[in-house]
C-alpha cells in the first residue's frame, strides 16, 4: 500500500499519527535528502502539542521534546558512518519513558528495533511525495493506514 502526499497531505499524517504513539516506539523515517523526513516530524510533534521550533537534527545529532507525552527525541542519523556511533545517544535509554522519530535509520543497518515504524519517503523534488510503510506488530491496530 501506498499514499501519494502533497505537503500539507504529508502533515495530516502526522497529525494522525501523534496520538497513537506511545513511550517505546520507534518511527523511522526513511528517503533521500528533502524526501520530507523532518516535514513528517516536525508535524507528529505539532500533533503532540509542541508549539515552536522543530529544528533538523542533522547536526545536533538528537533533539529532546521533553515535556510532550510521550516525551519525544528526534534524531537524524546522517552523519553517522557505522552502528556503534549511535551507541553514544543512548537511545535505548530515552525508549524507556519516551518514544524515538528517527532519520536516516538505515544508519542502523540490523541493530534497529524490531518493532519500528518504517515510513520511507519517495519524490524528493517534486510536490507530491510517495509514503510506503512497514507497520509490525508493535503498531497492529494502531497504524491507521491498513
Ligand atoms: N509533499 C511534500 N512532502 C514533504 N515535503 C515537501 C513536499 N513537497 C515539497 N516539500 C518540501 O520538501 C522539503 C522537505 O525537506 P525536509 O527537511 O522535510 O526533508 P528531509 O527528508 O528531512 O531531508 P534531510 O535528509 O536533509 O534531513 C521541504 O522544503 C518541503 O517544503
Ligand atoms: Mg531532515
């Protein structure tokens, strides 16, 4: 299955999908470079009632939404060049209480969670944007897209 999104189609998606997650998801959001992987984040934490910023974590690393619930870390895996540079993150420990919107999760190669969301991002350029998914077990009932 797959959806065919413009901007704003792209943004209600993630409208639906900030108040199904809960602490111990992880997202992943996969696409190349401006496949809207930040767009779909930015709006899950909007969503979830952040008001401000949404800035990309492609140099930070990780953002932290502390205050939101679940509390949500946004990450962006770019400038990682193996698995074990991730360790430092300490993502496992965020899951515990929070839930993780990851870019670029094919830096994790198999050492990813079982249990992600997988929303990759097609049609970077152009206005529309194709969303494919993988919703495992995790997200049965949840994910709201069959
Ligand atoms: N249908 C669409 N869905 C999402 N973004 C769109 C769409 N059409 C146009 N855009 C534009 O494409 C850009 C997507 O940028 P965004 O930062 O979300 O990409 P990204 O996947 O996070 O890239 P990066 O890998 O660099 O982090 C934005 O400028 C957005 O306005
Ligand atoms: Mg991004």
């Amino acid at each position: 299955m797959a959806l065919t999104l413009d901007e704003a189609g792209l943004r209600t998606i993630g409208a639906r999908l900030a108040p199904l997650l809960r602490a111990g998801d992880v997202i992943a959001l996969s696409g190349d470079l401006g496949a809207g992987k930040t767009t779909l984040a930015r709006a899950i934490l909007e969503g979830l009632g952040h008001r401000g910023e949404v800035p990309s974590p492609t140099f930070t690393l990780v953002q932290t939404y502390a205050d939101l619930d679940p509390p949500v870390a946004h990450a962006d895996l770019y400038r990682l060049s193996s698995a074990a540079e991730a360790e430092p993150l300490a993502l496992d420990d965020w899951l515990l209480d929070g839930a993780l919107i990851l870019e670029w999760p094919e830096r994790l190669g198999d050492t990813i969670w079982p249990d992600r969301l997988w929303l990759r991002l097609e049609g970077a350029g152009g206005p529309d944007r194709r969303l494919t998914w993988d919703a495992p077990a995790a997200w049965e009932g949840r994910w709201p897209f069959a």
